[in-house]
C-alpha cells in the first residue's frame, strides 16, 4: 500500500469542464510534488510545494493550478484542458525539497480528456 | 545540468538468472542517486540510493546498485531474477543542494521470462 493517496483513480473529462485531483499524505512530510507522466515515459515534473509555499513551478499552463490547503493535502485544480493533457498524473512527497530522503509516489490519476 | 542516460530501453533475462539495469549521470557537485520501479497502473516505488559512502547499496526486494565514481554509473543488480521483477525502472538523480528536481531517465522494461 502507498502512503500518499490519490483520489480519484480515474478522471474523464470534456475540455470545458473544471475538475480537482487530490492528494493526501500522513507521512509529516514537507515537501510535495506534482508530476505528468505519459505512456512509458519518466513523470516530468509541474510543481514543488515545500512547507506549503509554491517552489518550483516549471513553466506549467495555467489551465493547472496548484494549491497546498495544509501540509497533508495538495490539490490540483483542472481547467479547459486539451487533449495533450491525457496523462497519469502523480502525486509525491518527501520530508524536505532538499535532501537526501526519496520522494514517495502515490499511484496517481489517469486523467482523460475527452 | 543533471542529466541521467539509461541505454537500454529493454532489458531480457531469464528467471534465476542475474539482473543489471544500466544507469549513467551526469551533474554537478556529489550527486544523489536513486532508483525506483514502476509496475502497471502504479506509482513510482522506491527501491534504493546513493548518498556517500559504499559504493555498494542494498535496497528493497533484494535488489542491490553499484556506485562508481569514475564512471559515473549506478547500475542496478539481482543476483537472481524473479518472474514478479518485470516492471519498469527508472534511475533518477538530483544535486544535493537543488530544491526538489529530480532527473530522471527515459526508463528501461525489465522482462524477466519464466
């Protein structure tokens, strides 16, 4: 079982739509990330919260919006998406940005835009 | 730049035979290292890293990766395979000070035939 939880599983929308994914993690972590992966390929990094202040943003369109409510939860706002965006998206996190501590995955959202 | 080059796209062994996953990097500075495997419709798991010390790292599932230095590589090893250890596996690193970003690379397909 992961330890950072990601809800839900599985998204389809219209491009017109808006829609949340969550993350959730118990670990104390401070630390946490959002990744895009596509078909066997690395995940390709959107953003870094470190203690629940937006680090890195790596030039990520603004149809996604980050939000880090507390230091358990990161959500990620979804808004008149393309087709492209089709991807799994993963939640990680880690006990601090810098550091030797790995990042832990959860099992992501396989996000379908229709 | 950080950068991390896995040659091999597909990796074949039989099961009982021994495993080696390839990685090579490139960054700046003492570099930390780290690979994690990635089964069908889940998140990335961590396996084991490299901060200092040996060169030899023992991590989860019985797999181990060898640092070396001179060659900048961190391959990873199995002294013998298990039909359940076909998966993908991704070798990443990041600069210690750096806040956050992982480099990761394109990612090798183990299949280990029965």
């Amino acid at each position: 079982d992961t330890e950072v939880t990601q809800t839900p599983k599985h998204l389809v929308m219209g491009m017109t739509n808006k829609k949340s994914l969550k993350c959730e993690q118990h670990m104390g972590h401070r630390a946490m990330y959002w990744y895009k992966q596509k078909a066997k390929k690395p995940p390709e990094l959107m953003f870094v919260y470190s203690y629940e202040k937006l680090s890195i943003n790596e030039s990520v369109p603004s149809r996604f919006s980050p939000e880090c409510p507390n230091s358990s939860l990161l959500n990620l706002h979804l808004h008149a998406l393309q087709p492209e965006d089709s991807a799994l998206y993963l939640c990680a996190s880690s006990q601090e940005a810098t550091g030797d501590q790995p990042q832990h995955f959860g099992d992501g959202t396989r996000l379908s835009i229709l | 730049a950080q950068s991390v080059a896995q040659p091999e796209d597909q990796v074949n062994v039989a099961e009982g035979n021994p495993l080696t996953v390839k990685c090579t990097y490139s960054v700046s500075g003492n570099p930390y290292l780290f690979w994690y495997v990635q089964y069908p419709n889940r998140g990335l798991q961590f396996l084991l890293k490299y901060i200092t010390g040996d060169n030899l790292v023992k991590g989860s599932y019985g797999f181990e990766a060898e640092f070396n230095k001179s060659q900048t590589s961190f391959h990873l090893k199995k002294p013998s395979a298990l039909v359940s250890d076909s998966a993908l596996y991704f070798c990443a690193v990041r600069r210690g000070s750096t806040l956050g970003r992982l480099y990761f690379g394109r990612g090798t397909q183990l299949t280990v035939w029965p």
